[in-house]
C-alpha cells in the first residue's frame, strides 16, 4: 500500500521541480518501507534523458518514469516527405489529429522539385484535388506547368505545444512530369483535411495550316506579247516541247516555207534579261537508220522533271524524195527513242519502239512511258490503237510491254498525266483534206490497266500535243485545228478547260489570233506561248510560222 501511494505520488509530481522536496519529506516520513537491504537489485529509472533521473541516499531507490522532454519551440518529430512540387494555387488544411499516420510516397518526374518541411505541411498544386489519409490511393498526373510554391504548415497537435513550421522554395521550376505516386497510410485522425487548388493550365498552340496564293479557281488567263527581245529565233511550227527547272526546250519542229524537220534545240529562260532570252542548245541528233540529218516532227514528248524523253514521229531523212523518204525529206514514223538531259545537254538513245511509229503521244505515269496512239508507218493509211510502257527504274534492261489498246485509234492528240492516270485528249482520224477531227478524251489507269471515256471537248481538236498542260487539277488546251488549215481556213484560237474532279469542259477568254503545232507550258505561275502555225499553207508545203511569244497571267476567283 505504501508503495503505490509513494509511485503515485511521483507521478504526479515528478514534472513540476518545485514539488521534488516535498516528494522526498514524505518519502522520509514513509521511508522504513523503502529501506533495500544491502545489496539489493537497484531499480532503474526508464528514461532516455539522463537529466531525468534521480539520485537518492544509497538506501533509497526511486522508481522513476520516463517521459518525453518538450522544449518550448520545439516541434514535434513528423515523417519526411518527398514529392512534387505543383504550381499556382494555395490550400490550408487545420486538423487535430490523435494518432500517428506513416506514409511512404514514391513519385517519378522530369524537371522537378523536392521540397522538405517539418509538421503538417499544406500542399500547393495546380489540380484541384481532394485526399484522405486514411487508405491506399494511385494518382497520375501529366501536363506542363509553372510553379512558384510557397508552403505554410499550421499543426496544432493534441500535446500542450503548438509548433508552427514555414517552408518557402527559392526555385521556380517549369517542368513537364509524368508522376505516378503511390502512397500507403495508416491513421485514425479526428478531421479530415480537404485541399482545394485553383488550376492554372498551360495552353499547348494550335499548328494552322497556311494556304498559298493560287488556292482559289481558275478562272482566266490574261495574255499580253513580249518585246522583240524575247522572240523565238526562228519562225517554227510542228516542234516539241517541255518544261523542266524553269525553262522551256524547244525541239526541232518544221521551219516557214519547209516541209523538212529541223535539227534545232533552244531554252528560254523567263529570268533572262527584261523578259526572257533564248539559248541554242546541242542539235538532235539523227532519229532513225541510215541518215545523217538529226531532228524530228511529231513525236510524243514528256518529262519526269529531270529528264525530257522523246518517241516516234517523223524523222529527217535524205532531202531528197527516193529510198522512201517524204516530200522534203522526211519518214512518216520511226522507232527511236531518246532521253535528253538537260544538266548536261547531252542524248541518251532508249530502247526502240516495238513498231515504226509518228504522230502517236507519249505520257509518263507511276515512272513508265507511254507510248500509244499514231499512224502507220510511211503510208500514213491507218490509226493506230497500239499502247506500250517501258519501265524507267529498269535500265537497260527494260522492255516495251504490251498495254491495253486506245478506244478510237486516233494521231495528233494531246497527252498528259494527272495523280498517276493518263489523259488522251482529242486528235484526229486521216490527214490534211480528208482531216476528220476528234473530241474524245480518255483515261488511262495504270494499275488495272484500262482506259475510260470521260466527257468529250467541245469541239473537237487536233495539233495540240505541246499546247496541252495540266495547272492544279485542271487540264488547258490552247489553239489548235478543227479542220486542216489553208488560207482560208484559220486554226483555232479558243482555250478549252477540262475539270479533272467535275468532268466537265469550259472556256477561257480566246487569244488574239488564232494558232496551231505551238508550244507551251508553265513556269513560276505564268504561261509562255510561242511558235506555231498561224496562217495556212504555202505553195511549197510549208506554213507560215510565228516567232512571237506572249505570257499568260493566271487570273484566279477571289
């Protein structure tokens, strides 16, 4: 009985030192009972702070309790916590809490900050969240933020001290994380703390697609002629034409007051001077056996924007009207086949046609010629339906294939290629005199290798093969013949307009005269037209030629 009287005493006494003499007065007044006898087990204060402990008479032996030491200011032991900080927003939480919650909380981020505070910390984020201590939680959270956090924890604990912990960061890190924190508690609290966050989200630009000019439709061309300066060098009509890195090449073609082809090749070159300037190139070389004379008439022509390939047509000969040859000296078909590199100004001979061929047209899709179209060789007689491809990737190797024929047979068309058809446009059945025009228009598909009837021109066309160009998803026809020309039967002035994506025709403002075997084509936005056959024939088989040329404006719909 005396002895738990003297422990409770103690401890209700032991904290206040004032009250220690009087503790160990009524230990002395009781003090027989606590009397060890010599060499008695001593009883061991259970304190961790040796302040804590007394020392009494060698033959007093207080039992002692050990208690936790609570300096004013000083704050309690809480666990480390490591995180992200988050961004632009401030939320308090002020709780009591009786128990003691263990969290381990494990966050993997890019460009992020770890902040460390004593005492119940009040978070800074920019979500808006809401956590219960209490359970096992998973977040994720991606975006791109900036934060400035300031952190102020209030904690007012269920002991007598109320420690008050500050934690403000000096970095103001911008980050893109991708975290996955997980944390596991254990707690029993008397509030549950709710953060709220105001979200700052950072906006992420929006890519817009810039249109260019020319986006609109076509609706016109606006001519207007060139000085003097710019002219072709020599009045020509029936010559063959491309463009290729900004320039126009010009290939043989009949001179005014001839019937035989020329051997000639120009560039012209817009950029050149005021208004563009012409260049004399290489001469053809011969287009068939047993001649020396180089150049050629209706042939098909194309180009793969590095080189300019041409085929068939109506080759030089001797100049003189025996072995064959053609009124001024020229062979109505042939089967060569030529690639002219412009870089190097040089010919290349391909491999032949399967068959003598002139006035057919040539095209180049998915990286194969083709050739089809024509007249029969030398006598002129018939139309030819044949259609061959040479593939290009191939070399030397490579062989004409055997394609299918062209519905209505027909020479003297136009050919153009289109996201990887072919169109054949216009042309005509006989010659000269007996000319009988044509207005068909058909279309090639290479990959299921068959030809359909879209809708007719107009009227129908023919010399047209160098004046037909293709400007965005339409197809422009310029000029031509209706019926063969003489004095008194002018070639055409009109500009027909096919729609790919309509199919349908319409016209453009004419030219100021009438003209056709002319060439053309685009460069930087504008149309270069020149040469042809402007009046009819002359008494020695020629045409009278022109050597003007004028640039067309693309006029577009506002």
């Amino acid at each position: 009985m005396h002895m738990r009287l003297a422990l409770y005493v103690a401890l209700r006494l032991l904290n206040n030192r004032r009250l220690w003499p009087r503790l160990l007065l009524c230990l002395g007044l009781i003090g027989a009972p606590f009397v060890s006898p010599a060499g008695s087990a001593t009883v061991a204060a259970q304190s961790g702070d040796p302040a804590s402990q007394l020392a009494a008479p060698s033959t007093i032996y207080l039992p002692m309790l050990a208690l936790p030491k609570s300096p004013a200011g000083a704050p309690s032991p809480t666990p480390t916590r490591t995180g992200t900080a988050a961004p632009s927003a401030t939320a308090t939480a002020t709780g009591t809490r009786t128990a003691t919650a263990t969290s381990t909380r494990t966050a993997t981020a890019t460009g992020t900050r770890t902040a460390t505070a004593t005492g119940t910390r009040t978070a800074t984020a920019t979500s808006t969240h809401t956590a219960t201590a209490t359970g096992t939680h998973t977040a994720t959270v991606t975006g791109t933020r900036t934060a400035t956090p300031t952190d102020t924890a209030t904690n007012t604990p269920t002991s007598t001290a109320t420690n008050t912990a500050t934690s403000t960061p000096t970095s103001t890190p911008t980050s893109t994380a991708t975290s996955t924190p997980t944390s596991t508690a254990t707690s029993t609290a008397t509030s549950t703390p709710t953060n709220t966050a105001t979200s700052t989200p950072t906006s992420t630009p929006t890519n817009t697609p810039t249109n260019t000019p020319g986006g609109d439709e076509l609706i016109d061309i606006s001519w207007e002629e060139l000085p003097q300066s710019s002219w072709f060098p020599v009045g020509t009509s029936e010559n063959q034409s491309a463009v290729v890195d900004g320039k126009l090449y010009s290939f043989s073609g009949y001179r005014s007051g001839t019937g035989a082809p020329l051997d000639d090749v120009y560039a012209f070159n817009p950029a050149s001077g005021d208004t563009g300037r012409w260049t004399a190139l290489k001469n053809m070389p011969p287009m068939r056996d047993s001649t020396v004379y180089g150049g050629v008439t209706h042939a098909g022509i194309a180009t793969d924007g590095r080189y300019i390939y041409i085929a068939g047509g109506y080759a030089a000969g001797s100049l003189t009207n025996n072995a064959g040859d053609g009124p001024a000296g020229q062979v109505f078909g042939t089967r060569y086949v030529m690639r002219y590199d412009p870089q190097t100004d040089t010919y290349l001979r391909l491999r032949d046609l399967p068959a003598e061929s002139g006035a057919g047209s040539l095209a180049i899709a998915n990286n194969e010629l083709h050739f089809f179209g024509g007249t029969t060789y030398r006598t002129r007689e018939d139309e030819i339906a044949k259609h061959w491809s040479l593939a290009l990737d191939q070399g030397a190797s490579a062989q004409w294939q055997v394609r299918a024929d062209l519905p209505n047979p027909r020479h003297h068309m136009a050919a153009v290629s289109h996201n990887g058809k072919i169109y054949a446009v216009g042309g005509q059945h006989k010659h000269d005199g007996s000319l009988v025009p044509q207005s068909s228009v058909h279309r090639y598909d290479p990959a299921s290798n068959t030809w359909v009837e879209m809708a007719p021109m107009p009227e129908g066309r023919n010399h047209i093969g160098s004046t037909t160009f293709v400007i965005g998803d339409k197809i422009i026809v310029i000029g031509g013949q209706f019926k063969h020309v003489t004095s008194t039967v002018p070639p055409k002035n009109d500009i027909f307009v096919y729609d790919i994506s309509d199919n349908r025709w319409t016209a453009f403002t004419p030219l100021n005269h009438g003209r056709h075997s002319a060439i053309a084509g685009v460069i930087n936005g504008q149309v270069y037209l020149t040469s042809g056959s402007t009046t009819g024939v002359t008494t020695d088989g020629g045409q009278t030629s022109s050597r003007r040329i004028y640039r067309g404006t693309l006029v577009f719909d506002q």
